[in-house]
C-alpha cells in the first residue's frame, strides 16, 4: 500500500498524519479531506452507441406529379377567373376563361366543316344506296367515297383541336371562351391572373396547383458520399418552425452520376402535415451511418496514457480503479472507447492527472 501523508498539528501541537490517497493494486481511494476531490469531475457512460453523423443541405421541392404550373396557351383576354388563392381544388376545375380571336376562328371552322362532313356524309350514303342498285359505277361510288374522308378528316381534326383546349363541340356557338383547367388536384399556391387583364406573352401570368403535404428534399453528394445509403433509410429534416429535427426517409436514390457536376441525386420523402416546410426552401439533412457504431463516447480529458490508454472507473465513492481501453479519435474534444468500458460506467472526465503520481 501506498500512501501521501501531510502532517500538521493539533491546538496542542501533536502531530496529525492525514491519508490523502491510498493504492491497492490498480485502485485509488482519495481521501474525503483531500483537495484532490475538488478538481475532479465524473461521467457516466450512458450515450448510444457512436454514429457517424453528417450534415448536409437540399432542397424542398415538390414531388413529381403534385405540382402544376398553368400558364395561358396563348395571348388574349381574362374574362373571368373561377378559383382564388389558398382555395383547394380537384382536377378538371376551370382555373380561369380566355377570349381569343384564333379560338373563335376555330370555332367557326368547325361550325363549317361540321356541316360540309355532314353533307358528305349524306352525298356517301346515298352513293352507297346507288351502287348496290348498279346505277353508278364503282370507279364514281370511290370518287364520292375520298371526297367524303377528306371532308370528315378535316372535321376531326378541328373537334380534336377544340377537345384538346376543353371546349365543348355540342351545340357550339360561336364566341364561346377557352376554359384553363386544372390538369392535377390541390391547392392554388401562386396565382397572377385577374379578370381583364390582357396577356401579350404566356409567361406574363401563371397559376400554381400543388400538394404540400407530401415533399420531397433533394440532395446532391458526391458518389462516395452516398457509400451506405439505401432506398427507406430515415434520417432528420431541421425543421426552423419547432426547432427540432424530424424524420424522413430516403425514397430514391438515382443511379446516375451528373455529367457536369459530378453528383448523385437522393430525394427524401418529407410528411409536411402542419405546412411547416415551404416548396423551394433550404433544408439542413443529417444522416446517420448505422453501420459506424462503434463505441462510446468520452471526454478527451478523461483519458490517460502509460503502456497503453487507460481510464480511471469508479469503483465506491471517491475510489477509482485503473482500466485499460481501446480508443478512437473523434474529435478535437472526444474520443471513441471501442473496448474497456460499459453503460453505466462512471469514469474520471477532469482531474484524473492529480491521481498519476500515486499509481
């Protein structure tokens, strides 16, 4: 055994020999009295497991298929607009009307081909009727019968092209607006169009439908960033609203390299219920490497060195024993105990140098 004694002495001059640490083997008692007590701070060992975290940022967008932009197909009148902003609507709703002189155009197009294909019509099933009693010849009955599909091919085109912009080819009179629908279900989220206004260019004015309850955050890395990484892995989306992290998973993974920028496209499917996170926003992403667990985390400070790295464990109050561990370096200010140490160890994080003479 070996110990420190400080002598002092008593109101009656004696001599006072004081304990201030003792050794048995690898284990330390320090004494209560002991100025040593002062300076050292203890931690326990209760984290998980060490992750390799890292941080990267995205983007928010939406995913493919729940976001529209409609702009008009070309210029013209607003003459009444159906929808507002914020309002949810279902696919099919009319967004707004057009007036437009190559639409009437069209209309009066296909007002008279309807009625020279329905002549035709009549003409051919009368050529018809002829031929099968031999009063016409087959060379006239095919004459009648080309003339007809001309006819007939020009009035489908024009109803494919009144169908197409969804005006209706029933009873159609002329001067009838071009209604703008909405191609996808959601709510109006940008909208710049007013009763009145004439559009010059398409892009002077557009309407945005979208879904926001589901997103998507987009990373770029780098090929051996994405070492690891699969199809339905979580990992956390900051969220500035309630300042806290929430969880997303990876949803796709792209399986080709940018050729410009040499970089790997990951989309995270991000569940934005309370609208919380905005289309085209920035995104801080942590992502955690599962398969780096590895051990714990402890204190640089806590670890000592002889022969090999050792840390000091308690053992009983102010009794620590010598422990021999197997460390990684993590950072400036902590290491990785891959061997030596379990939850709930406490070990000395500050002061253990003191205890170094008395080994």
């Amino acid at each position: 055994m070996l110990s420190f004694t400080v002598v002092s002495c008593n109101n009656q001059g004696e001599e006072i020999e004081i304990v201030d640490v003792k050794k048995t083997g690898n284990t330390l008692s320090i004494n209560e009295n002991s100025a040593i007590i002062s300076s050292i701070e203890e931690y326990e060992i209760n984290q998980s497991e060490h992750s390799n975290t890292k941080e990267f940022t995205g983007k928010i967008q939406a995913p493919i298929g729940t976001q529209a932009i409609i702009r008009p197909p070309f210029s013209g009148k607003v003459s009444q607009v159906q929808v507002r902003l914020g309002q949810k609507i279902k696919k099919g709703t009319v967004l707004f009307y057009m007036e437009n002189e190559e639409v009437f155009e069209l209309q009066e197009n296909f007002n008279t081909a309807k009625k020279e294909y329905e002549l035709a019509k009549l003409k051919f099933k009368r050529q018809e009727e002829l031929l099968s009693h031999g009063i016409i010849s087959q060379q006239e009955f095919e004459d009648e019968l080309r003339e007809y599909h001309v006819f007939k091919l020009q009035y489908d085109q024009i109803k494919a092209n009144l169908n197409l912009w969804n005006i209706p080819t029933n009873n159609l009179q002329i001067g009838h607006r071009l209604p703008i629908v909405a191609p996808i279900s959601g709510q109006i989220l940008k909208m710049n169009v007013a009763p009145g206004m004439y559009l010059l260019e398409p892009d002077d004015a557009e309407i945005i439908i979208g879904n926001t309850q589901e997103l998507w955050v987009t990373l770029f890395l780098k090929p051996k960033e994405t070492k690891d990484l699969k199809e339905g892995q979580e990992v956390e989306i900051w969220n500035d609203v309630t300042e806290d992290w929430d969880q997303a998973k990876i949803s796709f993974i792209s399986s080709i390299v940018d050729e410009e920028h040499k970089h790997i496209e990951i989309y995270i499917n991000l569940s934005n219920p309370n609208q919380e996170y905005h289309l085209g926003a920035i995104a801080k992403v942590r992502i955690h490497n599962t398969k780096d667990q590895e051990g714990w985390i402890i204190p640089s400070s806590a670890l000592l060195q002889d022969e090999h790295p050792f840390v000091f464990i308690k053992t009983d109050k102010n009794t620590y024993q010598k422990r021999h561990v197997e460390v990684k370096s993590l950072n400036k200010n902590q290491l990785i105990v891959t061997s030596g140490l379990e939850k709930g160890d406490i070990i000395i994080a500050k002061g253990a140098i003191y205890l170094l003479e008395y080994l």
